[in-house]
C-alpha cells in the first residue's frame, strides 16, 4: 500500500458445518459497496456442503484438517494475500459498508489492528443491549488482563505485515484456546489496537446458548498459557514504561 492508498481487504472466515450460516455470511459479502480482494474460507474438517458453498460465492478454499478455530483461523491468515486481513464468523452479518469500514480505519498506517461490535440478532428482545453487555464485559475484561484493546473474532482485522511478525507465537494446535484472544496476546502492549464501532456486525447469540462452561475454560486456558510468558503486570508496565518514553502512540 502506498501514497495513501485504501489498502486492499482479505476476509477470512473459518468453518465447520456450517454451510447454511456460511451462505448468509458470502451473501452479504457480496454486496458490500467496497469489494474485498478475496474471500478465504477455511473449511476445518466439515461434514456438510460448507465447501460447496464457499466455491459456489467464489471464495478461496482452503482446507485445514486440524479440528479447532486456532488452526482454521491460522490457515487462512497465512493465505490472505491482501494488505489488511479481516475476519468474521459464519454467522457474522456485515452491513454493506464493513469492508470499506475495515479499510478505511486500517488506512491509518500507525494502526496493527481493529475490532468491532455486535447485535444479536435471534434473541426476539434486546439482542443490541445483550450484546453490548456481552462484549462490554469482554473487552473491559481482556484489557485487564492484556494490558490493551482485546480482538473479536467476529468482527476485527490486522494488518498482514504485522500477522507475519507474530504467526509463530500464536496457538496453532490446542483447541481449547480463544484464537482471538491469543492473537491479542501476541501483538502485546506496543502494538497499536483500536475499537471501532463501524465494524459493527450482526452475530447468533448461540455462544450465549451452550458451550458457556467450556468458553470459560478456553479463557482461562489461554489466559493461563499467555500469563506463563508475561504476566498482566508485565504488560500494563512495558505499555505505560514506552508510553512515557513517547515511543509508543496513544489510541490503544
């Protein structure tokens, strides 16, 4: 990217028999008023026509044996050939605008990564305030123990310069760990992340439904892990130590 440029988008999707999300997901992606470069979809192991309709809307395949959203996510990070890599969730609903939204925050050449919100929007009553709440306590949470702005994997992005800087600290194999989470972890406190109310996406409260046991376990499992190489204290010291040393930019 040069000259000020919009930096082109790749966004990656991983799934798992979830062909029918999937497909509302590539729609919406279709009509965006700023075209992605690609579309990568990562077909982790699936059972159902997920593939299919991946080729079907024209996006990239690629398939990633390894059971688990650390390993499907990595694969298709690896192969976004674009200057920004976006990510969503099958059952991520972008408006028309998240692509160019995406680009033109990430336009900000200071700027390794954003992320966005989320409605629910299969809850018959206040999906916007569970949600708000939801992720409320996500982000104020992950800061607390990231010492930065935490990512959502249903709606964020990160330059694919800085991707490749930190691709072989990231958990690859262990599924019992937030990829998001973990990616957060590795841009660490110098990296510059910002919340962005435009990657506003629509989303399934299924993550409020079932499974909320073993999401609890994969926080602690991947704060545990992360903590093992630098704990919380560490983190918040080295951003406030650079911070003051003016050799790290405001905004995170």
């Amino acid at each position: 990217m040069s000259g000020g440029a919009r930096p082109t988008v790749s966004v990656v999707i991983p799934a798992r028999d979830d062909a029918d999300e999937l497909d509302r997901c590539l729609a919406l992606l279709a009509g965006q008023s700023v075209s992605p470069l690609e579309v990568v979809v990562v077909d982790n192991a699936s059972r159902d026509t997920t593939a299919q309709v991946a080729r079907r809307w024209g996006a990239v395949v690629v398939p990633e044996p390894r059971r688990g959203i650390p390993a499907a996510a990595a694969a298709g990070y690896d192969a976004a050939r674009g200057d920004v890599i976006a990510r969503l969730d099958a059952d991520s609903r972008p408006g028309p605008h998240w692509v160019r939204s995406v680009a033109d925050a990430m336009g900000d050449p200071t700027l390794d990564a954003v992320t966005g919100t989320g409605t629910f929007t299969d809850l018959r009553h206040g999906g916007r305030l569970a949600c708000r709440l939801y992720l409320g306590l996500y982000y104020a949470c992950s800061r607390m123990a990231l010492g930065h702005t935490a990512l959502w994997g249903s709606s964020m992005a990160v330059r694919r310069t800085t991707w490749w800087a930190v691709r072989d600290v990231v958990e690859r194999h262990d599924p019992e760990v937030h990829d998001d989470m973990d990616l957060a972890f590795a841009l660490g406190p110098r990296r510059r992340v910002v919340h962005d109310r435009r990657l506003h996406v629509g989303v399934s409260a299924r993550s409020l439904r079932a499974g909320r046991r073993r999401r609890l376990l994969r926080a602690w499992n991947t704060l545990r892990s992360n903590w093992a190489a630098a704990p919380p204290w560490d983190r918040w010291w080295d951003r406030w130590w650079h911070r003051l040393r003016g050799t790290r930019p405001r905004g995170y």
